[in-house]
C-alpha cells in the first residue's frame, strides 16, 4: 500500500518542502512551514483516488456566447484607471497594495465616490476604521455626499450576506484583507491561513456574481504584502502604491494583470484634499533642476505607453576607504556596477580610488536599462566636475563591450523632451526614423567612448576659449 505522504508547506509562499525546517528556503521567512497531508490532493497519486468523491458534471460550454456589457467600470480618475488598464474588470479580484499610510484608503474612498456618483452600486468594508473615521476622510476629499455603501465588519460571511442583500454591488471594497476573519479557519486574524481563505472567498464572491472586488493589503518592510504571497497569486491584478517619505508625489504600479498591460503607472500627488491626478510626471520629477552642476543628467524614459523625464545625479568623490562605496537611490545596484566596469575597461575612465553615489531626483524608481546612458554621462560628469549641457536629453542601453545598444520608442522620447523644453539629446543609432525636431542634431555614438570623449571634449573647449 501506497505510504500517506505529509508534506510541509511554507504559509508565506506555498513553497512545498518534505522536510519541516525552521526557516523556508524560498523565501527565507522563519516559522512559516506548516504541516499539511496529501490525501486528496491534486497529483497526490493513485493512493488517494480511491477516497475521491465521485465527481459532479459540469456544463461545457462555448468560447462564443454572451457577456454582460461594459466589462469595465471606469472610475473616471484617469491615472487609476490607466493603471488598471481602463476600470476595474467585473468578475475580478484586484489587489492593492502598499505602505502603511500611503493614502490606499484615500484612492480608494475617491474611486469609491465616483463611481457611487455615476450610479454604481458601491460597497465600502473597511476592518480598519470606524465608521465616523472614514466619514471624516469622506468629508475631507469633498466626497461625503457621493451614496457610497459603507460598513465597518471583519468578519467574511457576515460580509458576503450582507452584500448579497438588493442588487449585486458593481465593486466591492474591501479595506484591507490583513484584517478579514473567516469562520472556516480556526487561526487568528491577520495570520496567513485567515487572509487566504478570506481572500479565497472574497475571489469566489466576485467570480461568481460578477461583481468586483478590490482587496487592500499592507506592504511589509521587505516590501512584499504582508503574508500571503499566496494572495498575490489568487487576484487578477496587483497594483502597489508607492511614494517615498517627504515627497508628495504617488506612484501606482502595475505589477500583475490579466486584464490589461502591466508597465503603466498612474502618477497623483498627495494633498490636503485628498490624491490629485498628475498628468505631466515629467514637470515634477525635473522641478527642482539647476543647471550647470556636474553630476547631473535627464534621462528620457517611458513607463508603459507614457514617456517621462527625470533628472539622474551621481557624485563621484575621493575615497577614504580600501573599498570604496557604491550607494544607489531609485536605481539598480548590479547595473550601477556594470556601467562602472564598462568606463573603466572600454573607456579608461578610473573609479577604484573614488566613492560613487548615485540619486534618481524626486525619489523616483527607474527599472529600465535604457538609462544606462544617462547615469554613464552623470557618473562622467562628476567624476571631470564638468557640467553637462543643460538641455540636452539621454537614453540608451549599454552591452559589456561598451557599445551603445538602441531602445523602443525613440521618437516618443524625443517628443516628449521637446515639449519639455529640451534643445538636444544623445542616443543609440536605431532603426526608428528620428528626424526633425531635436532628433536632427542629435549625438549618436555607437560606442561609450565616443559620449567620454566628448563630455571630457568640453574641457579642452572651454580651456581653448580660456586662452
Ligand atoms: P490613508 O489613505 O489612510 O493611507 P493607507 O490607507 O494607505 O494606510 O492615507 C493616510 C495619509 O494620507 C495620512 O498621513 C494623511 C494623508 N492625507 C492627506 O495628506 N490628505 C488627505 O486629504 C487625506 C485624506 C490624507
Ligand atoms: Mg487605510
């Protein structure tokens, strides 16, 4: 007879181990490994096939058939419903995640609103907040008369009943998962196997009456949603909200969804009167500009469909130390190291005895690696303490061999750097046609070396002049 296999599995990230260990190998959270049996279980073998049940029919049906019209329901707030994709998708779960006080419920209590004022049903649960709470957050964005559903409840079934009263909800808001309880589940609130299976339902709800659901769920240090990973999983999209401390600016990032793209950001910024829509990200993030310091650089790049301008700055400054620092804000550490190694191997631009600090402004975050061209021009920069020209604009990708490597959307960014005010830029020889407009005296180097030269160029340029 077949052995019943136990196995062990970890409640932060599902991960199946054999073995019970203290800490989970995955995702090296401790005391997370629980023990669970197979029998029954999916691919758990012939032995447990015998006490499956015998299974129930299920109607087939067809690709083609009906669906219920407007699919979406959008809020009408452009930057949410850009990063959602065009609204919130009936019949699906959305997770939005992020910081403790970053303003999740702010969003949500102003897409709540209207979407109430355009005569949507609107259910507002909130595990976290009195009732008088919300109210006073309400009348604070001016959104107090909107007929927003509210009820302040944690437990899942006592939810579920209430909102299968009247008609079906078109959104459900559910503030926030961290707080839910179900009756099935025998743990405490908030603990891992509590948020799954209220999540569990909650998804249920929305798959089956079609009705949407939005799950908010706290952000952890290590920037994961606290918990359940597993969450992330089970909903149709993830958003994070994101903003760094003593900045007002808000990014909403898609990170999953199976309804729309996943590179777009809704940008809004954080006032007295609740989350205003930024529609022009560039003018923020290169408000604070000076002209003419060394170190400093625009980078052209694109999130999602939307080109956005934003100011790189690196400090490069004699070290004390046998092994120099490398510090990074809002951009990869690996990446910063590769670029150095390119200047120093393909370029002979020397950083051994130097700390390098490198700082994208506005505390924004940049993941593309196109702008590994502007932060090699910021790092030149500081390093000859010779200022790069103020209206020039770069992008590009740099390979190991220290060619300049050609991005997507080269017009766009030129566009938009024009419309901004820019008078040149530096770029990768591409496919796409860029003439007219500043792409017409475009820089275009094919090698790394070329945009040293040049930077260091202005020394001689300016020491000729001198003379
Ligand atoms: P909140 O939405 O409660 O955050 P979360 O739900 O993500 O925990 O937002 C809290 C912060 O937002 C709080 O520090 C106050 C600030 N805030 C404003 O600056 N302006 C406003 O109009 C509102 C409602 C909040
Ligand atoms: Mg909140």
């Amino acid at each position: 007879m077949a052995k019943s296999r136990v196995q062990f599995i970890c409640q932060n990230c599902g991960t199946v181990h054999q073995r019970w260990a203290g800490k989970c190998d995955a995702c090296g959270e401790w005391n997370t490994l629980i023990e669970e049996g197979t029998a029954g279980g999916i691919g758990s073998g012939p032995a447990s096939l015998k006490s499956a049940r015998k299974g129930r029919a299920v109607a087939l049906t067809t690709l083609s058939g009906d669906i219920e019209d407007a699919p979406r329901i959008a809020s009408g707030i452009g930057e949410l419903d850009r990063a959602t994709g065009g609204g919130f998708v009936r019949g699906s779960a959305l997770l939005v995640g992020g910081d403790p006080g970053i303003g999740k419920s702010t969003l949500l209590t102003q897409a709540a609103a209207a979407l109430a004022n355009q005569g949507h049903r609107i259910v507002y649960v909130s595990g976290e907040e009195a009732v008088a709470q919300i109210r006073l957050r309400a009348q604070r964005l001016g959104a107090a008369s909107a007929p927003v559903e509210l009820a302040a409840e944690t437990n899942v079934e006592d939810i579920l009943a209430t909102i299968a009263d009247g008609k079906r909800p078109d959104l459900v808001i559910i503030d926030s998962i961290q707080t839910l309880w179900t009756d099935l589940a025998d743990s405490a609130p908030g603990t891992v196997t509590q948020v799954r299976a209220a999540a569990q339902a909650m998804i249920r709800y929305a798959k089956s009456t079609g009705a949407a659901v939005v799950l908010v769920g706290h952000v952890t240090k290590e920037g994961q949603i606290a918990g359940p990973r597993v969450v992330e999983h089970m909903v149709d999209a993830v958003l994070y909200f994101e903003g760094e401390g003593g900045h007002h600016f808000r990014i909403l990032r898609t990170v999953k969804n199976r309804f729309g793209p996943t590179d777009e950001i809704g940008v809004f910024e954080m006032s007295d009167k609740g989350l205003r829509e930024v529609a022009n990200p560039s003018e923020l993030f290169l408000g604070e500009r000076h002209a003419k310091s060394p170190g400093a650089a625009v980078f052209a790049g694109m999130e999602g469909t939307r080109p956005v301008l934003v100011e790189i700055q690196a400090l490069v400054a004699p070290s004390s130390l046998g092994t120099p620092r490398r510090a990074v804000v809002g951009w990869d550490g690996a990446r910063l190291s590769m670029i150095l190694a390119v200047l120093e191997a393909h370029c002979g631009v020397r950083f051994g005895q130097h700390d390098v600090y490198l700082n994208v402004a506005g505390g924004y975050r940049i993941s593309e690696p196109a702008a590994d061209l502007a932060v090699a021009a910021a790092l030149v920069s500081s390093l000859t303490g010779l200022a790069l020209p103020a209206d020039c604009v770069y992008f590009g990708e740099i390979s190991l061999s220290g060619a300049v490597r050609p991005v997507a959307h080269a017009q766009q960014r030129l566009k938009e750097s024009e419309k901004l005010g820019f008078g040149s830029a530096v770029l990768p020889v591409g496919s796409e046609e860029i003439a007219g407009g500043i792409g017409a005296g475009a820089f275009q180097p094919t090698e790394l070396a070329d945009l040293v030269t040049r930077i260091a160029g202005t020394r001689r340029g300016r020491a000729t002049e001198d003379e």
